[in-house]
C-alpha cells in the first residue's frame, strides 16, 4: 500500500476507529501533554505513514522505532512533549532540525504552522518529503546540516531539534525572532541527556530544562562528528 493509498484510507475512517491511537492519547496525557492543540494533531495524523510497512502494528506504540540509515522515529510522548514546549501559535515560522520519517514537522504543521524541515541524509529527506505531500500540510523540506539551521529563512518563531547536542547549537539560538523558543535535547553525561528549552528575550538567551530524554546523536558541525 502507497503512501497516498493509506492516506485516503485514514481520510475516510475516524482517527479514533484505528487500533491504538486512543491508548496513545492516553499515554500523551498521563506523561504531560496537556496542550489540546498538540493532542489534537497526534489524534489527526496518521503515524503509520511515517513507518515501515512491517511496523504497522508498532505504530502508536510508545517507542522509537527504526527509519533506516541509523535513526529512529521518536516515541509518540517525546514528539508530544517536545512540539508542546515549542507553545506554537496559528501562523508561526518553525524551523524543524532532524527530519528522519518528518511525523515530527508533521505534527508541528498540524497546529496551525509552517514548517521547514532540514535533514542531512539526502535519502530520508527524499522519502519525507514525498510522504509529507499527501497531507494538506505547509512543510518544506530541505537537505542540509540542521545543527547550522537554515538561515535562508530564519528568523523562526520556535525551533525544534529531534537528536541530541553536545551543547545548545549557537546558530539555532541565533535563528531565534524575538520572543523565539528553541527546544533541543543537550547532552548532560554518557548516560543521557535533558531537554532544554531556549527563549529569546531581545539579546537575552535564557534557557531551563524540561526533564530527562534519550535521542539519536545529532551530527553536524555543532553536533558530533559522524561514525565511520
């Protein structure tokens, strides 16, 4: 089954018809996702999309999953929590750092945004992007190191980071309009790192942590080197 396929087929049927999708909201509730506008957008997306075939089943589970080339799609209450601390507002510029299976620009597209994905593996990006074109979504998806950002059209209103930084990235800070939030799993020892959210106030950069987490590295010029 396409990816235009499964789609028109969730279009037809109620989101709450599809197996596990209310065990998710329920998990979405119960770890912290309060925000009605986040909720609803979990609720409206399909996220078998964004998985392989032989994971359907897997799909709302409250797990990673595997995309291929080494990366993961994040469990559904990390991409709940994160695009939550983003307080998106209707018609704000984001900027998303990590595209992999894009259900995480997905997700922040359906509370109302525009979204700019970046991702450094052409391949991922490639097959995003033609998933990401059968929903009535405003993303765009790009190639690129996201630990830089895209300046080309910076400022952004909230900037989300899906793989973990050694430390903030500057040039995301710096992308920031005014009033901007930066969300961003930081590196804190070996054994896991913390996701921080990064507000701008002017000049002023403040910054407070949101709670434990485990991603991917993000590798980039502001992030790790790559393996191999």
């Amino acid at each position: 089954m396409d990816a235009a396929e499964l789609f028109r087929r969730w279009m037809h049927g109620s989101p709450r018809e599809v197996p596990g999708i209310e065990e998710m909201l329920l998990r979405l509730r119960q770890g912290g996702v309060r925000d009605e506008r986040v909720l609803a957008a979990m609720a409206s997306l399909p996220r078998e999309l964004f998985v392989a075939l032989a994971q359907h089943d897997e799909a709302y589970a409250d797990r990673a999953l595997g995309i291929g080339h080494g990366q993961t799609i994040s469990q559904p209450l990390m991409v709940g929590l994160i695009v939550q601390a983003l307080e998106l507002r209707p018609g704000e510029r984001v900027l998303d750092v990590g595209t992999g299976s894009g259900y995480q620009a997905a997700v922040i597209a359906a509370c109302g945004t525009r979204v700019v994905s970046i991702e450094r593996i052409p391949e991922l990006a490639e097959a995003a992007a033609e998933r990401l074109a059968t929903l009535d979504l405003d993303i765009e998806v790009v190639v690129g190191d996201g630990s830089l950002g895209w300046p080309a059209e910076a400022p952004y209103d909230a900037i989300a980071v899906g793989a973990a930084a050694p430390h903030v990235p500057r040039p995301l800070a710096d992308q920031l309009a005014p009033g901007g939030r930066l969300v961003v799993p930081v590196a804190v020892n070996r054994d896991g790192e913390e996701l921080i959210r990064v507000r701008r106030d002017g000049e002023l950069l403040t910054s407070e942590g949101l709670g434990p987490c485990r991603f991917v590295p993000l590798v980039g010029a502001e992030g790790y080197p790559e393996e191999g």
